[in-house]
C-alpha cells in the first residue's frame, strides 16, 4: 500500500514552485489558479520573494498547497502517473490537511486557496503579536513533553502542538510560558528547546477564535465526497466522511497535530511506502517514526521522473 502525503507551515521558501513553472504548463495552471483565486499575485512571491511576505501565514498556508499540488498536476501529466491510481490513502499535516483534501477532490483547487487564506488571516488575528510563541523540544516524546507543557504553563496555555515523531514535539501557547518550557526543558530530560520564528501560536486552546471563523468558512464552503480515505491530524484516524472531516477541520485549529501516531497508524493499515510532495520535511519524520518502509520526498523534476520510474 502507498501513501500520498503533504507538508505543512516551514517547508516554505523563496523560488518554491519556479522550476516546475519553468518547466511545465500543468505547474503554471495551478499557480494561475490560485492567483486568480485570491486576486493577488502570490506565484511572484513565492517565485521572487520578498521571503518576509511569503512567510506571512496568510500567503504560506496556500503557497505551500500550490507548490504540492502543482507537484501533482505535473506528475499526473508529465508522467503519467495519477494519484488515484497509486495512493491508498493521503495525510497531510496541519494545513497540508487541505491540500490532501484537494488532492483527493474533497475541495476544489480554487476553493482550497482561499479556505487557507483565511485560515492563515484568523489564525494570525486570533492571538495579539508578541502574546504567543512556539518551541520545538529536541530528543522529547511526548510524554517527557507533556509533563514539561504541564510544569511550564503556571496558569498559562502552554499544549502540545505537533507529536511529529519520537524525537520532535512541539508546544504552543502563551509566550511567557513556551519560554519557560524552553528553559525547563534540560530539567525533563530533553535535549533542548528551541524557539520557533512563527507569527502566532497555532494548534492550542489561544486558537478558538480562528476556529470558529473556519467553522463559519466551513459551513459555506464544505468538503464533498473523498475518492481516497484520508487519515486526520487530530484523531490519527482513517476518516471517509465529508460531514466528519468538516468538524475535524475545525477542531484541527487548536487541536494537536498527531502526525507521529498517524504514521503509525498508516503503517498499521499496511502502507510501505509514502510520498511526500512538495516538499522534504514528512519523509524525515516517516523515517524516525516507522521501519520497513520506503519514503520518497519530491520537489524538483527529476524527483518527479525518478518518481514516475519507482511505481
């Protein structure tokens, strides 16, 4: 069995998207597509920079789906090779969620565009800057994580965030107290913690207002029927139902991501071989999490031809 999966906020970066542009029309469609979409030009900024603009959630989030699904597009009709024939299933993490989603037909590409837009928008609203943070806690599982997020907290939102693989947790919440849990985090047995550069505190209990206007966005704009099962973030489950994966989506918001478990669970179900697109951020965390099987990461065209050659 295979796994088609996407990558989330950090895989981000100026040039993303330009050689598939450069090199095919299945590229550029997309990314005319999601130009039109939000009546910006965000090709010319994920292709140009400025890398400040392109690091704003609300450009990232649908930047990052483009380049995945533009990977796609160009895999499909360069190569001849269509995800529905290949993949089992899908997964993808945080706002990759989406981008699964897309990929699979639960949302149009236009859609999906502009449901991350807003996404990125209320997420950033929800919380003042300067008032919430996140750490990456290195050498932690999550149950060294959750009693360092437990003791850093003194009465502050202090969660975690991603369960990313044995090693890498993430936390969330109010400044002051990820900066205590970085401190803290020697204390507990974890290597160490770092600070992340994001904007906002995303997927903790400080998200509910960016829930609730997804929640809104959701109910206007609803995903349709899967032709692929999809494992999502906050239950680590396989979900085939377009009405429960729309409250899933909200609850995604300030809920964790539980990427770790949900490769196992993958795994489980009998997957040996992944495929991440767009990116080369999941394989690693694939890799750390489960063995006996193959990951392929794929960003430029000749990942893709390789690729096309593998399956």
């Amino acid at each position: 069995m295979r796994a088609f999966i996407f990558p989330g906020q950090g895989s981000q970066k100026v040039g993303m998207g330009a050689e598939l542009a450069a090199a095919s029309p299945a590229a550029r469609e997309v990314f005319e597509e999601v130009d039109e979409a939000l009546g910006q030009k965000l090709f010319a900024v994920m292709r140009e920079g400025p890398e400040d603009q392109l690091m704003l959630t609300e450009n990232a989030q649908p930047a990052i789906m483009a380049n995945a699904i533009a990977t796609l597009k160009v895999l499909a009709r360069d190569f001849s090779v269509q995800l529905l024939d290949k993949a089992d299933c899908v997964a993808g993490h945080s706002l990759g969620e989406y981008t699964a989603l897309a990929a699979i037909g639960a949302f149009s590409l236009s859609d999906t565009a502009r449901l991350l837009k807003l996404r990125g928008q209320a997420m950033q609203a929800a919380v003042p800057v300067g008032k919430g943070a996140m750490c990456a806690l290195l050498g932690a599982d999550i149950d060294k994580a959750s009693d360092l997020a437990a003791a850093a907290a003194e009465g502050e939102v202090c969660e975690v965030a991603n369960d990313n693989d044995p090693g890498q947790v993430v936390l969330s919440g109010s400044k002051d107290a990820i900066e205590r849990a970085v401190a803290m985090a020697k204390d507990f047995g974890i290597k160490r913690g770092v600070l992340l550069p994001v904007s906002a505190p995303f997927h903790c209990s400080l998200m509910q207002p960016a829930a609730e206007a997804m929640d809104e966005a959701l109910t206007k704009t609803p995903p349709s029927a899967f032709h692929l099962p999809l494992y999502a973030n906050v239950t680590a489950a396989e979900v085939s139902d377009p009405a429960a994966e729309r409250k899933l989506l909200v609850e995604q918001v300030t809920g964790r991501v539980r990427w770790r478990e949900s490769v196992i669970a993958m795994k489980a179900a009998g997957v040996e071989h992944f495929v991440e697109l767009g990116g080369k951020v999941l394989g690693p965390m694939v890799g750390r999490t489960v063995d006996d099987v193959t990951v392929t990461s794929v960003v430029t065209m000749a990942d893709l031809e390789a690729l096309a050659k593998e399956i």
